[in-house]
C-alpha cells in the first residue's frame, strides 16, 4: 500500500456561531447561488455531497472549487493551521 501527504493548500473558513449566522450565511449566498438556508441555530448548506448541517462551532470551509462545507471543530483543528 503506497502513502500520500495531503498538498498544501491554503483555505477560507469561519466558525459558525450564533453572533456571526448572518454573516456566514450572507459569505456563502453572496458568493455563488444560494446554497443554504438558516434551520434554528444551524444551517444548512448544499454541498457537492448533498445537504449537510453546519451545527454552532464547526467551522465552514470554501473548497478548490468554491464549494462550501461543514467541518467539526476537532476534525479542522487536526487538520488545518493558520497561515497568517
């Protein structure tokens, strides 16, 4: 079995909470077609998996292809730094 490393790749993301769903929310439809909608104290976006539920604290990511997704704090800690 062969190893890879994952490339380099510098993301945009927030971590949602409830001070800053608006903002999030507007970051997300502003860019493209809107893709999510606000469900009580969570979103939900369209990702190019299906529908996903970004709860308060995980964080939002724009991927390669200018696609949004949902992330669990732990996971984004583990996998991703600050570049600046």
């Amino acid at each position: 079995m062969a190893q890879y490393r994952k490339k380099p790749v510098a993301i945009e993301a927030m971590q949602l909470t409830e001070e800053n769903k608006n903002q999030v929310f507007y970051w997300i439809t502003c860019t493209k077609e809107p893709t999510c909608n606000t469900k009580g104290s969570a979103i939900l976006i369209q990702t190019l998996e299906g529908d996903m539920e970004a709860s308060i604290g995980d964080y939002i990511i724009k991927g390669v292809l200018g696609e949004f997704y949902p992330c669990k704090p732990d996971i984004f800690e583990m996998t991703y730094e600050a570049v600046n």
